[in-house]
C-alpha cells in the first residue's frame, strides 16, 4: 500500500477482523441505556421541579465521538434554552467515567446560587466539583474545567457560584463501581435535586 497512513498495525488488524470487540461494546452501551432507563423514572418519582420544567420527559442520547470515545447521556430535569437552563445530566464516557452534574444558568442560576452557596460544606464533603471554565459544555471533570469545592474556601466557591455566567456541579464515579451505580446516582440526584427545588439538604 502505497499510502503509510492506510497501513494497519498489527493491533488494528487484529481488531479489524474480530467483531466481537464491537459486539460487545454495543451490549455495554445498551445496557448503560437500560441502567438509565431506570435512572429516568427514579428521578421522576423523586422530583418536584417548576411547572415549565416538569413537563419534559427525561432524555437519553448517545454519541460515538467525546473526544474520540463513545457516550451515553440522560437529561432530566432538562430545560435548555439560550438565557435560562436548568437540568440534571448522568454520563457516561467510555474508558473513562459515570458522572453527575446540575447545571443552572439565567433566572434558575439567579434563583438557587444562595442555596448552592450555602450547601458548601455537604458539597465539599461530598466530593462534587465545580465548573470553573469560560466554556460552558465541557463534560471532561479534569482540573482545566472543573475543581473540587473541597479545595475552595466559602469566598472562592462563592465568585464561581455568585459571578460565573453558569453554574455547574458535578460529581463522578470509577467504570469498576458499575455494580453500585444506580444507587450511587441517585444518592448524587436526590443530593442535587434538593438544591433546586428549595428543601433543606440534611
């Protein structure tokens, strides 16, 4: 082959002819939709959000490029538009992470900072990171987008919860914790879904 960069390695020629690689990554990624699936009505029978936010069903989507590896994600409660957002993102990143984030901008920012701000404490305790990025779409936890309120006094936490154009709390988990990870999302969902709907996290 004249062309270097069509060659094959070894590795990627071995892969190439073998389809049980990808047969079984897609019978990961299903199962990640079912675990979700069933994330999706736990969360619904938990919350007690705004009326315009309520009425949108819990999405699942997935993608094959974050970055190079594939996703599945689940949005609920998920209301986006261009001012105001105020959603609950589960992810899942291939190779990586699960994570959980709550994500607030416009009116629902403005609404719940003071909470959130006065949650530091459990926050901190409860190893969530908060976004510290421009960039408001990254879904990558490492130290150029998010730090660990753990690390931050109330004053710091304060300027990216009170001054950041969005807020955005997340928390991840190991690949190896998938036996616990429906309980470990929801402790987190119950944890952030108090934030945003005005009850006393105890």
């Amino acid at each position: 082959m004249e062309n270097a960069k069509l060659r094959l390695s070894e590795e990627e020629l071995r892969l190439v002819s073998d389809p049980s690689f990808i047969l079984t990554k897609n019978a990961i990624i299903q199962k990640v939709y079912l675990l979700f699936g069933l994330l999706a009505d736990d969360f619904r029978d938990k919350s007690l959000l705004p009326e315009e936010v309520e009425r949108i069903s819990p999405k699942i989507a997935k993608g094959e490029n974050y970055l190079g590896l594939p996703y599945v994600m689940l949005d609920y409660p998920r209301f986006f538009s261009a001012e105001h957002t105020m959603a609950i993102r589960c992810f899942f990143w291939w190779g990586n992470f699960f994570s959980i984030t709550l994500h607030l901008k416009g009116k629902y920012r403005e609404q719940f900072s003071t909470l959130i701000y006065e949650h530091h404490k459990l926050l901190a305790n409860g190893d969530y990171s908060i976004a510290i990025s421009e960039e408001e779409w990254h879904h990558d936890l490492g130290e150029d987008h998010y730090q660990k309120i753990s690390s931050m006094d109330k004053a710091e936490f304060r300027v990216y919860v009170d001054e950041h154009p969005y807020i955005k709390i997340a928390k991840q988990f190991p690949l190896v914790s998938w036996e616990n990870m429906q309980v470990q999302l929801n402790s987190a969902y119950s944890e952030l879904i108090r934030l945003i709907t005005t009850e006393t996290v105890k």
